[in-house]
C-alpha cells in the first residue's frame, strides 16, 4: 500500500466513524456518555484480539501491561490505568478508566455485522456540572482522543501499518492535522446535537483543535 493510500483511509476515516454524546445533568452532578463505533473488514476473533491482546494492542493503540482478564489490572502506557470489571469473549469487556485523579468506565462491544464487525466504544464519566474543564474542551477532550485510536485500529487492519515510535510525529503531518480539526469539528457539532448552545460548543471545538495541534484557538 502506497503513502498515498495511507493519506486516502486518513481523509476518510473521519465519514467511516458514528459519534453520539449523551448529557444529563443533575443538581451540581453531570453525566456524560459518549459512544463511537466503527465496522472493520475483519472477523470477530481478530478484531477481539487487537483489542485484547498486549502485542496487538502495542501495534495500533499503545503498550499496555498488566493482567488483561477479568478482575485484573492495567496500565496504558502514559495514560490510563485501571480494572477490568467485566468481560465476555469475544463480545465484550468493560474496564475502569482512571486518569489524572479522575475515574470512568470504557466499554466495548464487537458485533458481526455481514462481513464486518462493528466495534462500539462507549465512554461513561459522572462529575461536576460545573466543571472548567468540561466547558473548555467539551467532548472532545476525550473523543478526539478515540477518533485517533479508531484511525490507529483502520490502518492496523486495513493497511497493515503499526503505529508510530513517535506517535508526536503523526500530529505533525498535513493528512494528521486535516483528521484532527475534522473529528474535533464533529464533536463538537454532537454536543450541540445533546444541547449545547452553538457557541460554546464551537468554542470548545476550536480549543480542542488547538491543544491536539499545539496552537492558539481559532
């Protein structure tokens, strides 16, 4: 596969991607859930392992150790670490996300779908309806964040490509930052979607943008 193929499944990756952000908010307490989901022409059992195995997972995602099964521990390396509280192969599993002080929960599902398998990521966070970060960022703090592993996990399968040493240096690139401004723009157009005035959550997009490319807000 040429470069120009990589940057072809880049510039698409953005329209292959379904992204729903739910909010409710409660007194002073805000519960967020937000789901992506994309299919992959793949089988169950080897999309499962990309998702589950050390080795595979290092390829497309990032290193993680720890005891991957059920009721065990992990860690991402330089991010999340957390517990796996729930886990049906190869259908399912449901693990702690806990990060800088802060605690969520991350579950995936993988569903046949024709040929392909459908993964879902559902990412669940209850905290202060207030929070400054929140109104920052909004939801694409976390969500570009998965709109990368997804593009990660594409080109793992598609292309056969292993994620970068320096995974800095893909941010750095024109296909990369065209992704980046694309996805966050999305976010931010689903948290409108979940009833966001227009204006904040534009704001919020165009921050996000410029803290995953290193610049100044539009």
């Amino acid at each position: 596969m040429t470069q120009s193929d990589d940057q072809q499944i880049i510039a698409a990756q953005a329209d292959e991607v379904h992204r729903e952000l739910i909010i409710r908010r409660n007194n002073e307490t805000q519960h967020t859930i937000q789901t992506i989901s994309q299919c992959y022409p793949t089988t169950l059992d080897d999309l499962w392992e990309a998702c589950t195995q050390a080795d595979r997972l290092e390829r497309w995602f990032a290193p993680v150790s720890g005891d991957l099964r059920l009721g065990g521990r992990y860690q991402v390396e330089g991010n999340a670490s957390g517990e796996v509280v729930a886990c049906e192969p190869p259908r399912s599993f449901t693990v702690t996300w806990d990060l800088a002080g802060d605690s969520s929960q991350v579950a995936v599902r993988l569903t046949p779908e024709g040929d392909r398998v459908r993964l879902t990521l559902e990412h669940t966070h209850t905290g202060d309806a207030g929070s400054v970060f929140w109104a920052e960022f909004g939801p694409g703090a976390t969500g570009v964040g998965w709109d990368l592993a997804l593009l990660g996990l594409t080109l793992h399968l598609v292309a056969g490509m292993d994620r970068s040493g320096d995974p800095n240096s893909f941010a750095r690139t024109d296909s990369a930052q065209q992704f980046i401004r694309a996805v966050s723009r999305r976010w931010g157009e689903a948290s409108v979607r979940a009833g966001t005035p227009e204006v904040n959550a534009t704001a919020a997009a165009n921050r996000t943008t410029a803290f995953y490319l290193g610049g100044e807000p539009a």
